[in-house]
C-alpha cells in the first residue's frame, strides 16, 4: 500500500514537472544558441509568456479548413503529452512504467505525426502540404532506425519497457560498449530528426520553403498554436527523457524510496542541461542540410543501429 | 438376332427415308422423331442387351444412350435451324443432310454397340464418310476444303485403324486360333494373357494413330477444328462429337487388352506412355491455339482437341480410379459440348444467321442485350467448359489429377500447366460475349430450345456431383473391368 | 448427396475455421448492406468462401475455394473486362498448386505448393502483382470482401496446412520462407500504397502489406514452432491471428466508403477529390477510424498486431545464430518502414482526399453516404471498438484456436494496455481543457485563409485554385524520389510484373506464334506430322522391343 | 507348302518393288501404271491365298480387286490425267534421292518392327507382315513428298493395297472381303471427290497448297 502511494506521488510528481519544465527547456535551449552565437538572447521564461499571449489571442479558422481543424492540434499534444508521462524522467518504477512500453512509445510519437502533417494539410495550403510529406518521409526512415536501435536495448536488457531498461542499464554498469556508441550515435540522429531541429530542421527559421514542422503549424493560430507549440516543447523534452534514462541511467531514482528522489531530481535537472548544452553545440556547429539528404542521413543510423545489435552478439560471443 | 441390331438398324432405315422423301421441313420433323425413337430404343436395350457381334456391355449402352439424347436435342434444335436456313440449300441435298444425321448417329451407335473389331471399324468408315459429305455439304470453298482435309486425314486414319485390327487379329491367333472369337472384344480380353504380346503392342500404335485421328488427338488433330467450323451446326459440331466417343471408347479397350497382357507377364508394352504424349501434346496445342481464335465453332473445336486429349491422358494414367475419372470426364464433356453447341446455334439465330461464317465472336459479343436467358445460357456453357466449380467438369478433372499425383506425380506438371492454359483462354472469351456494349438492337425471344441448353448443363451438373449410384457402380466396374 | 461421385462430400468445423468465418461474417453483412444484397455470383462467392472453412475433406477445400475463385472472377469482370483474365490465371494456378499439394504425403513440396497456391491467392510478393488490378474493379461491397475477406480464406487454407495437416514434416526454412515472403510484400505493398494515385489502388497495395504483416508473424511462428520455442510461437500466433482480424474489419470498412466516394464524386483520384470532409463528413470519419487502423496508430484497431509482430521479431532476434540476428534485424527494419510507409499512405488519403480544399466541383458538391452502406461502416467501424480499446480480451479467446495450431504454445499476457492510455490521455485533455478555460479566451473567428502568398483565386474557382495546393501524386514525389526509384524502377512498374509476368506473357506469345504455323499447316504438311509421328512411335516401340 | 509362302513371298516382294518404283517416279501416267501392275499382283496373291486356304472370300476379294483395282480405278485415273492436261511432271516436295533414302529407311523400319515382334506368332506370315507395313508406309510416303493431289491419291491406293495385301495373308481372317469392299468405296469416294471438285471449278488446280482458303477466310 506504501509502495503504492509513493509510486503514485512520485508519479505526480514526474508528470507535473515535465509538464512545467517543457517549455523551459525550450527557452534554454534558445539562450544557450543565442550565448553561443554571442547574442543576448531571449529570456529565459520567454516561452510561458509566449504560450499565455496564444491563450488570450482569440483563434482564427481559415475557411477552407473543415471541422476537424482543431482537432489536430490537441490530437498532437495528446500523444506527446502521453509519451511524456510514460518514459522515465528523475525515477524509474512510475506507475506508468508498466504500460512504457518502447514500442507503444514509437506509435504515440507516429500518432502525433500523423496529426500534425494531417493539421498541415488541413487548409490545403502549399507551404502545409510541403512540409507533410517531407515530414512523412523523415518519418519513414526515423521509424524504421528506431525500431532498430530499440532491437539493440531490447537484445541488451531482455525486456522492451523503457522502465525496465533504465532499471537494468543502471543496474549493471555497463561499460562503453561498441554498440552502444552505435546505438546512441543512431539515436542522437533520430532523435534530431523527430524533435524539428537542425540538421534536418531549423526551429527558429522562417524561410517557409525550407521548413518542415514550422510549414505544418503555419495556418494555425491562438490556442490552437499554443497547443502545438506546447506540444513541440514535450517532444523535445520526451526524446532528452528517452536518451537519458537509456544512456545516462545512472543516479535515477526509485519510486519506492523516498531518500533517493532528491539526487534523483537534481541529477535529472543536470542531465537535462548537459543534454541542452550539448543540442546546442551541435546545432551552431552544423548547418541544415537539404532535404534529401535527410534519408541518407537517416539511413546511415538506420545501419548503425543494425550494427549495434550485430556487435551485441559479436560481443556476447567473444564474452566481451 | 438380337434386339441391339433393331437399335442399330433403326437409324439406318430412318436415314433411307429420310434421304427419299420430304422437304427440309418434313424432313426436319421426321428427322427428330426418328431421332426420339432410336433415344427410347437405346434406352430399351438396358432392359434387353445384344448378343454375338453386337453383346453390348453397360459402358457401350451407357454411351448409347448418350448418344441417343444428344441426337434427340439436336434434331429438336435442328428443326428449327432448317426452318431458318432451308433456303440456302436445294430440297434433295436437305434429304441428304438429314439422311447423314441419322446414319452418324447410326454409326456411333453400331461403333458403341459392336462387340467385334472388325465391325467397330467398319462403324468408324461409315462415320468418317458421312461426315465427310456433311462437311461439305454447302459446297463452299471452305467447305471443300474442309471436307477435303477431313477426308483425306481421315482415310489414312481408317487405314492403319484397319491394319490395327488385323494385327490385332495376329496377335490373337496364339489364344484363340482363326475364325470370328479372334476378334470379339470379350473374347480377346478373356484371353489377352495368352496373345502375342510384342505384336499386340505393334497393334496398339495403329489403332491409336488409326482412331486417335477420329478422337482428335494431337498431332492427328489436323482435320477437326476446319470441319467443326464448316457445314450444317447441328450435324457437324453437335452429332460430331459422338464419333470421338466411340473413338476414345475403342482406344480404351485395346489398351485394356495391352495392359492386360504386360500385367500377365507378357511382351506387351505399357501403353501408358504412348497415351500421356498425345494427350499432353493435345492440350498444350489446344492451349495456344485459342488464343487467336476469331470464329466459335473452330474456338471449340480445339476445346474438344483439348478434351478428348485429357481423356486420353487419363486413360494412359491408369488404374481403375484414373479410368474412372476419364469415363466420367467422356460422359461429362459429351453432354457438354452438344449443349454449348446447341447454344451457339441458338445465339447465332438471334444475331442473323446459323448457317457457318455466322459464328465469329466478333457476331456474338454482348449477347445478353439480344436475350438476356441466352446470351447467360452460352456464358455458362463455355464457363462450364472450363472446368472450374460449380462446372460438372471439375469432379472429373480434381480425380484425374489427383490421381496423376498419385500415380505418375511429374506428369502432373505438364497436366496441371495444360489445363490452367486452356481454362484461363476459354474463359477469356466470357467477357466481351457478356458484357461488350452490343448495337442497339431489338429484345428477341429466346425460344423453346433454349429449356434444351439448360436440361445439358443441369445433366452434367447432376451427373458430376449428385451422381445416382447406379452410374457410380456402373463407371466404377467399367474401370475396373477396362484397367 | 452432393459431391465427389462415389465419397460425397465430409464438412468439418473446429476452432481456426470458426474464427475465420467470425472475420467472414461481418463484411458479409457490411458487403450485403452495401449493395450486393441482390446479386446472386456475390452469395456463391461467399458461399464459396463458407465452403472453403467448412471443408472435411480436400475436394470440399478446393470445391468451395475455386468457387470463390469463379464467382469473384466474374465479379471482378462485371467491374473491368481486362484484368478479370489475369485474375482468372492467378486463381486457376493457386487452385492447380493446391490440389497436388493435398494428396502429396506431408513434405516439404507440399508445403511449397501450398505457399504457392495459397500464397497467389493472398496476394504475397512475389505472386501479388494481380491484386492491386483485380481489387479495384469490382463494385465496392466485393472489394471489401475480396480484400477483407477472400484473402483471409487463402490465408486460411495456408494456416490449415502450415500448422496442422503439414504439421508431421515441419521444417524450420518453411517459417523462413514466409517471412521473407511476406517482408517483401510488406515493402511493396506499403510503398506502392503512398504511391498510387487511384484511391481503391492504394487500398489494395495497403491490403497486400496486411498480408506481408501476417504472413511474417506466420513465419515467426512456424519456425519457433519448429525450433520449439512456445513462447515465440504463441506471439507469432497472436500478432497473425489478430492482424488477421482487425484487417478484415477495418479494409472492408475503407473500401466501402471508397465506393461512397466513388458515387459521390465520381471519381476515385486522390487528385481530383479533397475538402470530403465537409461535404461527408458522417463518411470522413467512419474513414479516419478505417485509416487509423490501416496506419497501425495507438489506440487504432491496427495496433496491438502490429505491436505483437515487433515483439515476436525482437523475441526472435534475441535467439539463434548471427544470420538469424542480421536477418530479424533487417526484418525489424523492414516492418519499421513498412509501418510508417503504411502511416503515410493513411495520412494522404485523409489528407488529401478529405481535408485541404476540393479539386473538382463534383468532390465540392459531394454528398454524404447513402444510407446502406453508411450503416454497413457503422457496424464495422462499431465493431473496430473493441478489437481497438480491449485486444487482450480478444487474444483470450483466441487462445484455443492457437492452441490448435500449436499444442504446446504459451500465450504471454498483452504489455498494450490501450485503455490505461486513454486514462492518461483523458487526464492530459482534462488539464488543458482546464487551462484554457482558466486563462484562454473561447471562440474562434473564421477569415479567409492565407494561401502562402498566392493571389486570390478567380470567381470561378470557388475552393481556389486546385494547382495551389498539393495533389496526391505531389504528396507522394518525395517518397517516389528516394524510395520508389530505388525499390521499383525508374518508371515505377511492380518488381514482379516487370521480372515473373513480362518473360511469362513473352514465352506464351512465343508459344502461340508456333501453334498458328501449326494450324496453318498445308493439307500435305498435316499428313507429313502423322505420319513422322508414327514412324517416331514405331522407332521406339522397336528400338523399345530390340534393346 | 513351301510352295504357297515362296509364290506369296514373291508376289508380295514384286507389290513391294512397285511400291518403291513409285517413289521415283515423275510422271502420273508411269505411277499409274505401276499402281495398276502393283494392283494386279495383288489380286494374284489374294487368288493364290484363296487357293491356299481354300477361301471363297479370298477369291471374291481377288476378282474384285481384279476388276476394280486392276482395271476400273486406273482407267478413271488416266481419264482424270487426260480430262486435266496433267501430263507434265509432277512437282515434288523432297528430291527424288531423299524420298528414296526415306522409302529405304521405312522398309528398314518396318522389319525392324514386325520380325523381332512375331517370334511367337505363326512364321508364315512373318515377311509378309514386313512387307505388308513397308508398302503402307510408302504409300504414305508418297502421300507426303508428292504436291499433286492425284499423285497423293495414288500413294493413297497403294497404302490400301498394302492392307489389303496383310489381309489376305492372315490366316483365316473374317471379313477380308468385306474389308476390301469398304476400302473400295472410300477409295471410289476419294477419285469421285477429286472428279467432282474438278468439274464444278471450284479449285483452278488440284495443287492442295493451293486451296487453303480458310487462311483467307474467317479463322
């Protein structure tokens, strides 16, 4: 019974603080681009004030959208909203661990695809439609590189579940394994890919011809854009979750003891930063890259994550 | 003088009428009554049966009996088709055609009926004859030709047929010494232990090339698809058809005789494999020269090439259960053909003509907007041909190949590859006659002969999967008795 | 009685059959209430179809599965006179591979022959190329069923002999086979549904990757079952058996309300529909439920099998040797593409077809379903429910038909909990819905839409110009660039037209070409093949009888 | 007895002989007359077979051959030859020399055929049976090398002679005459065939390469 109230508030606790730090993790990473790109940047908190002005600007509706146009949006934030509060954050053992199934994590990121190219579809602009099916064409191969990386976890930890994974990849301290450099290379790629930002993707660029999630939110408007814009925030958050608890398990939390939460937390936070910081550099040292060359780009993770998990066996035969 | 030589006889005596007196109609009408008697004759000779020459066995009065309803639904449909075309032909040459319908199917009847070789052969003459001047009935070019191609193929087939029947004659000298016992079929199985196996054999090849060319078979086919496409319908493409039964009903039992005597230690070869190559040539043949068929009445007379040609395989499969399937197949197939033929008559009457050139697909396409009843009755005719399900057809053919699986499992390469080619080009041609836009033309009555088509097509639905169990008992102790 | 002259015909009823004929009936019914109800080739078709589950004995299997065969053959050409004929061969040829397969002793060569009859009639890759040209042409009620419901027979027939009748002589490669089988497919169909303009098309590739995705999980299970590993035979079993069932719900569901569109608009191009949703909207979202499980979403019907399948190929990766861990992982990728290759397909045709603006007046002036086939979606889309929200309670009561199949299976409980997600969703909206009551303002104002800077568009285009926004061919450039090229060729024909069915068409002609010099032989010349026949035959019987 | 099988050896040899002399020949009237010589031989082997085996059917057929075959049936050919101007060579589908080699070759075939498969059976028949099958084989044959339908006919007639020469060397075999008849009457259907296409100017040439018109027609 114990066990089940401390799950259940560490539980609470995961999701509200998600829900609250995503859109600060946005506004870090801005700063961070900006210090970086030695500009002062915007504030902090930009985001929040961002997303309350959405909230009070009244909603406009294109009129050759049909009924089903603010459906996309919430559909979006949905499914990122519920990937959120499955994977692991500062602790493992969540009562959502149970259902954080990797596996239904890559279907809630399609489903929320899928509704945001459907949203860019929506008023059957140009720029939407661009961007939808370049968007459908990352998603091809992001899919397919993911489910490959997750065959090398999955082979690793002998279980799916993302709880699982964290609670046997902080278990057994694994070294620095030659898949698992693969695999997170793979990942990284992925992941980049997925969260909209560069090289695939530029978040802050305005040049519609070039973007991609920008081009799909480009009709919308007020909450609606609240709406996607907080779900662009979740995402990110989600896929920094997803990496640290496969590859920086260490330090995380149990639900069931009180004790270990606070170290929990803080370590979360800094991995968290570390992780921004690290997005950042990459992204001010690369350029966007065209958009086909995406699937290259795409593809070679899709290999690496194949040769991740035949290293795995290389390794368990040689006993490595 | 026993009572099968009054049901031989009978056609004969109707054909010298017939070819004496009346005019087309008369003649017509008398023709289908005549053919009507002869159908209750031959259905009597059940109850009666023959003696010497003529001791019928079941097989021989089952196949009678056939042969005297397809006889019966021609000559009804025929009626009609010399009410339409009397004028195309003087008054004596329509006593002539229907004098050569009754000594066909006199012919096939004495061919089913005799018990001895000789007068088999004779039957087959006979035949050959009467169709020759039947085919040429119209004297168009054509029409010589046709008949031209038919006779000379033809008197060479009854050439070495004869020399078969001499050797076989030989062979049996060993066994039953001179005289007529050498050539009674009973006789000759009786004792095909005791024949001369070698020679036999040597027999056996000019029987198969003398009555394969009656039956069709690939590469003695030459003759059929010319003829079936020139001269009257109903005697050409209808009636026909009964002279190949007889012909594949002769070739089974002098294999018969074959088998016996290599089953018995003799030096007779297995006549299997000579069988399977004609039958297999026949079908692949048949297969690719669908393809380019434009008139009908030629189309399916490839489609019997193909038919008599799966009969033949299954005959040289063997084994009572392979035999049986080809018996039924014969039976199946030979109230098949008549009724899609009959169809065809009866569609080529709603577009215009009957008379041969009438026959192009190109004629028939979109039938149903002329009657919706015929134009569906000829689809299901030629879908039956086919051989898929519900199509009586298919029992027969799921038993011949299945047991060619069992028997001879690679000959079931070339019959499965061989069947789905010729299936797949016959159904081919059910599109365009069902659904090809059609001229605007007027809704014309389908006729009572159309009820004849149906009763076909119930027939070897019935027969193939409702069998009664005399006809199982029947077929499956002629397969047994024959294998 | 009826049936093969001296054995009648023996009918036989066990658990896989029922299931299969629980799949059959609801697109019956939903077929029925489309339209077909009053012809009659559509009830032997199904007929055809019952007969096939309800077979005690091979010939009642073949009799009922060519009878299907035939009646859905000229279905097919009351639709489209010309691939009614390719149909017929296929189906011929499924039906000559199986009737050997059923009386050769359990082997390898009957289960070859039957992976080959059965397979053509599924429609697996190689043997596929038929079905996205014979699906379409019918009217839609036998679309549905042939997509939903004939395939699932062949599928049956392949199942019945794999697990069961075969079952004596198993080899582990068999499973191996239909994996690769069906990967291909998976690819294929996926890719050729993004690619296909003509809506129907684009449903029947879907319905060959549905195949692909159950003949894997076929495959999976017959080699574990071979291997004999229960747990991997059991999800194989699973991931199949429900794949199977969702798909018969959701396509017949999508092709019927193709058919609405098709009558709506008279049109089934995704480049001439668009803007659906307005004019049908009681239709668009019967199609969204029919795309979501196409797509295999969350919370979708499509998901658990799909979910299942992933599992079972994990599972499967994590044993045997380094070739069987390079194969699966392929594999994994494979099914990875393949599923947001079917995500795509999905979203372009909701896209395209229902959402943007109208690209002709017909789809503008489109009407929403007629009352029959409406009903015959609802109960379909009803049905989709609880296959969506409750796939474990399903899996419970498949478990004697996996028990059948394979004896010492075990079946590990379902780790998707989709109801717990719809929890949590519902917490999540719960919340926003709460903020934005709290600090948002309601309302929304409809102004024109910004069309990217095009100018406004002439009285006489209502929708506006339909070139200024993307068509289903433009939806799928991308995708043609990358991957269609690559899989399919420059001109983006079908691997197996261009590599099995082209040299096939070129040997007939060839053959037939002989054939006319044959028929157009000279009297003197048909003489001349008897007689050379005769002399060969003489030579033989005398070379036969000498030596 | 050696007698009878030495004189029915030799009369068989000598149809023989004509049988292949006809291979080689160009002109219609030449083969007529060697089908004519072969005809008469033949009624004198069937005459000496009835004498043999004391058979009236076997009489009956050598009279009828006699009168038919050895003298009706040649004069309608040389009628036909006379009434068409066909006095020219006839033109040949193989060289004379091959068709020859193939005339050998059958005969070769058909002992290879008959003797080793009649061990069994009564000797005397043995070469008669041989030679029964080459002469149907040549006449075939010539049915074959031969563009000239009379020509064909011919080869034709031969092959007949052939059987019935089989037939009159079986032992006791029923039916002999009745089988010569029926041949006849094909055989008389087939010259009356060729006279009546002829007359009624249906074909401008009895060339069978000639009259495919069904090419030119419906198909």
């Amino acid at each position: 019974m114990l066990g089940f109230t401390l799950a259940f508030i560490a539980t609470c606790l995961h999701v509200a603080l998600c829900f609250a730090v995503a859109p600060l993790l946005i506004g870090t990473t801005n700063k961070l681009r900006a210090w970086l790109l030695g500009r002062r940047g915007p504030p902090l908190l930009l985001p929040y004030w961002h997303l309350a002005k959405l909230l009070r600007k009244s909603t406009v509706l294109p009129d050759t959208a049909t009924d089903l146009f603010t459906f996309w949006p919430l559909g979006a934030m949905l499914a990122m909203a519920v990937s959120v509060m499955l994977i692991p954050g500062y602790s493992t053992g969540l009562l959502t661990g149970p259902a954080a199934d990797a596996i239904t994590i890559v279907g809630l990121f399609a489903l929320a695809r899928a509704a945001t190219m459907l949203g860019g579809l929506e008023t059957g602009a140009g720029f939407g439609g661009a961007g939808a099916a370049r968007e459908a064409l990352f998603g091809i191969f992001a899919e397919g590189a993911l489910l490959v990386l997750l065959l090398a976890f999955a082979l690793l930890a002998r279980t799916t579940n993302i709880d699982g994974i964290a609670n046997d990849f902080r278990a057994a301290h694994l070294g620095i394994s030659v898949s698992l450099g693969f695999a997170l290379a793979a990942m990284l790629a992925v992941a980049l890919t997925e969260a909209g930002r560069i090289p695939t993707d530029n978040p802050s660029g305005h040049l519609e011809l070039a973007m991609v999630h920008e081009a799909m939110a480009l009709d919308y408007s007020g909450r609606l854009l609240a709406l996607l814009d907080y779900a662009g925030a979740l995402r990110l958050l989600a896929w920094m979750n997803l990496i640290g608890t496969i590859f920086l398990p260490f330090g995380m939390a149990r639900a069931g003891d009180v004790l270990s939460w606070p170290l929990g937390l803080v370590l979360w936070a800094l991995k968290l930063a570390v992780m921004a910081v690290a997005l950042c550099l990459f992204e001010v040292s690369r350029a966007k890259m065209r958009v086909f060359r995406v699937p290259e780009f795409l593809g070679a993770a899709l290999l690496l994550g194949m040769l991740a998990s035949v290293f795995l066996f290389v390794a368990a035969r040689i006993g490595a | 003088m026993s009572f099968a030589w009054i049901v031989i006889a009978w056609p004969f005596l109707a054909a010298l009428v017939l070819g004496l007196a009346g005019g087309p109609r008369a003649g017509a009408i008398g023709n289908a009554v005549a053919c009507a008697v002869s159908f209750a004759l031959s259905l009597a000779l059940f109850a009666y049966g023959g003696d010497g020459l003529v001791a019928t066995d079941a097989l021989a009065r089952l196949f009678g009996t056939v042969s005297g309803f397809v006889g019966l639904t021609a000559s009804l449909v025929n009626i009609s088709y010399v009410m339409g075309d009397a004028a195309r032909m003087p008054v004596r040459r329509w006593r002539l055609y229907h004098a050569l319908f009754q000594i066909v199917l006199g012919a096939s009847l004495l061919g089913l009926y005799a018990d001895n070789i000789g007068l088999l052969w004779a039957a087959m003459e006979g035949g050959t004859i009467a169709m020759t001047l039947g085919v040429s009935l119209y004297r168009s070019p054509t029409g010589l030709e046709a008949a031209w191609k038919y006779f000379i193929l033809g008197g060479v087939g009854i050439g070495l047929a004869l020399f078969g029947t001499m050797l076989v004659y030989l062979a049996a000298q060993p066994a039953l010494g001179p005289g007529l016992r050498a050539m009674s079929f009973a006789a000759l199985a009786g004792q095909a232990a005791h024949m001369d196996g070698a020679l036999l054999t040597l027999a056996f090849l000019f029987i198969l090339f003398g009555y394969g060319t009656k039956a069709a078979l690939v590469p003695l086919h030459g003759w059929l698809p010319d003829a079936y496409a020139e001269g009257p319908a109903p005697l050409t493409t209808a009636l026909s058809g009964l002279l190949i039964n007889v012909a594949l009903l002769a070739i089974l039992r002098f294999r018969h005789l074959m088998q016996a005597n290599a089953a018995a230690g003799g030096s007779a070869m297995h006549p299997g494999p000579f069988l399977l190559t004609l039958g297999v040539a026949s079908l692949f043949l048949a297969a690719f020269s669908f393809s380019r068929r434009r008139d009908a009445r030629r189309f399916f007379g490839f489609s019997s090439i193909e038919q008599s040609g799966l009969v033949a395989f299954a005959f040289g499969i063997g084994g009572p259960v392979a035999l049986f399937g080809g018996l039924l197949h014969m039976l199946l197939h030979s109230l098949l053909k008549p009724g899609l033929f009959l169809a065809l008559i009866r569609a080529a009457q709603l577009r215009g003509a009957a008379a041969p050139g009438f026959y192009a697909f190109s004629h028939l396409r979109g039938l149903p907007h002329v009657n919706k009843y015929a134009g569906w009755l000829l689809a299901l005719c030629i879908f039956a041909l086919a051989g898929l399900p519900p199509s009586g057809l298919f029992a027969s053919e799921f038993i011949i190949v299945s047991q060619t699986i069992q028997i001879n499992p690679w000959m079931s390469l070339p019959l499965g590859l061989g069947m789905l080619l010729c299936a797949v080009a016959i159904l081919r041609q059910i599109g365009p006659l069902l659904f090809a836009p059609a001229p605007r033309e007027t809704y014309r009555k389908a006729g009572w002969e159309a009820h004849l088509v149906t009763l076909h097509l119930l027939l070897v639905f019935a027969l193939a999967f409702l069998t009664p169990p005399a006809l199982v008992r029947l077929l499956g102790q002629a397969a047994g008795a024959l294998q | 009685m009826f049936g093969l002259p001296g054995h009648g015909m023996q009918l036989h009823l066990d658990a896989l059959s029922i299931l299969f004929a629980c799949i059959l009936l609801p697109q019956t019914v939903a077929a029925a209430l489309a339209g077909m109800r009053g012809s009659i080739a559509f009830w032997v078709f199904v007929l055809g179809m019952a007969l096939t589950l309800a077979a005690g004995d091979g010939f009642t299997l073949i009799f009922g599965f060519e009878l299907m065969s035939a009646a859905s053959w000229l279905l097919v050409m009351q639709g489209d006179v010309k691939p009614a004929t390719f149909y017929a061969g296929v189906a011929i040829f499924s039906g000559a591979c199986l009737i050997p397969a059923i009386f050769l002793p359990a082997s390898s060569l009957a289960f070859v022959l039957v992976a080959l009859g059965a397979g053509a009639k599924a429609g697996l890759a190689p043997l596929h190329s038929w079905l996205p040209r014979a699906h379409p042409a019918p009217p839609a009620g036998v679309s549905a069923l042939m997509s939903g419901g004939m395939v699932k027979i062949a599928l049956y027939v392949l199942i019945r002999y794999g697990f069961v009748v075969l079952a004596p002589a198993q080899q582990p490669w068999w499973g191996t086979v239909l994996m690769v089988a069906g990967a291909a497919s998976v690819l294929v169909g996926a890719l050729r549904a993004v690619l296909e303009v003509d809506l129907k098309t684009a449903l029947a590739c879907s319905t060959v990757e549905h195949v692909g995705l159950i003949a894997v999980g076929l495959g999976v299970a017959l080699r574990a079952k071979a291997l004999g590993d229960a747990t991997l035979t059991g999800l194989g079993l699973e991931a199949a058996l429900l794949c199977a069932v969702a798909h018969g719900l959701f396509k017949p569901l999508l092709f019927i309300g193709a058919g609405e569109v098709k009558h709506a608009t008279g049109t089934l191009s995704l480049n001439w529909l668009g803007g659906l949703m307005r004019g049908m909207p009681r239709l668009g979202a019967l199609m969204l439920l029919g795309a979501a499980g196409m797509a295999a979403l969350p919370l979708g019907p499509g998901f658990a099998p799909e979910f299942l399948l992933l599992h079972a190929v994990i599972q499967a990766a994590a044993g045997g040797g380094i070739l069987a861990r390079i194969g699966f992982s392929a594999l994994l990728a494979v099914l990875g593409l393949g599923a947001a290759l079917a995500l795509a397909a999905a979203v372009r045709i909701i896209g395209i077809g229902f959402l943007g603006r109208p690209r002709s007046l017909h789809a503008a002036a489109a009407e929403d379903a007629r009352r029959g086939p409406f009903i015959a979606m609802a109960l379909l889309g009803a049905l989709c429910v609880p296959v969506a929200l409750l796939p474990g309670l399903l899996l419970g009561v498949m478990t004697p038909v996996i028990r059948l199949l394979a004896p010492d299976a075990d079946t590990p409980p379902l780790t998707y909990a989709p109801l717990s997600l719809l929890l949590l969703a519902l917490l999540a909206a719960l919340a926003a819905g709460f903020i934005q009551t709290r600090f948002g303002v309601r309302g929304l104002r409809e102004v024109p839409a910004w069309h990217g800077g095009f100018g406004r568009p002439p009285a006489w285009l209502p929708f506006g110009d339909p070139h200024t926004q993307p068509s289903g061919a433009g939806f799928a450039e991308p995708v043609a660039r990358v991957l269609g090229r690559g899989l399919l060729g420059a001109q983006g024909q079908d691997p197996s037209e261009h590599f099995l069915l082209g040299p096939l068409l070129r040997g007939q002609r060839r053959a037939v070409r002989l054939a006319e010099r044959v028929r157009r032989a000279t009297i003197r010349e048909r003489l001349a093949f008897v007689f050379a026949a005769l002399v060969l035959f003489l030579l033989a019987l005398g070379l036969g009888q000498g030596g | 007895m050696s007698l009878t099988f030495s004189l029915a050896h030799l009369m068989g040899g000598i149809i023989l002989l004509c049988g292949f002399l006809q291979l080689s020949q160009r002109r219609l009237a030449a083969m007529i007359t060697l089908y004519q010589s072969e005809a008469l031989v033949l009624s004198a082997a069937a005459l000496w077979q009835g004498f043999a085996q004391h058979e009236l059917a076997l009489y009956l057929t050598g009279l009828i051959t006699f009168a038919l075959k050895g003298l009706l049936l040649p004069w309608g050919l040389r009628e036909i030859v006379q009434r068409f101007g066909m006095i020219r060579a006839v033109e040949t589908a193989l060289p004379m020399a091959v068709s020859m080699i193939f005339g050998l070759a059958l005969i070769g075939i058909a002992v290879l055929v008959v003797l080793p498969s009649t061990e069994a059976s009564l000797s005397l028949t043995r070469e008669d049976l041989a030679i029964a099958l080459s002469v149907v084989l040549l006449g075939l044959l010539l049915m074959i090398v031969r563009r000239n339908a009379l020509a064909q006919i011919i080869g034709f007639l031969s092959m007949e002679n052939g059987l019935v020469l089989a037939a009159i060397g079986m032992p006791g075999m029923p039916f002999v005459a009745e089988f010569s008849v029926a041949l006849l009457v094909l055989l008389a259907f087939l010259v009356v065939g060729v006279f009546l296409l002829r007359i009624r100017e249906h074909f401008d040439t009895l060339d069978l390469s000639g009259i495919e018109q069904i090419e030119r027609r419906g198909r």
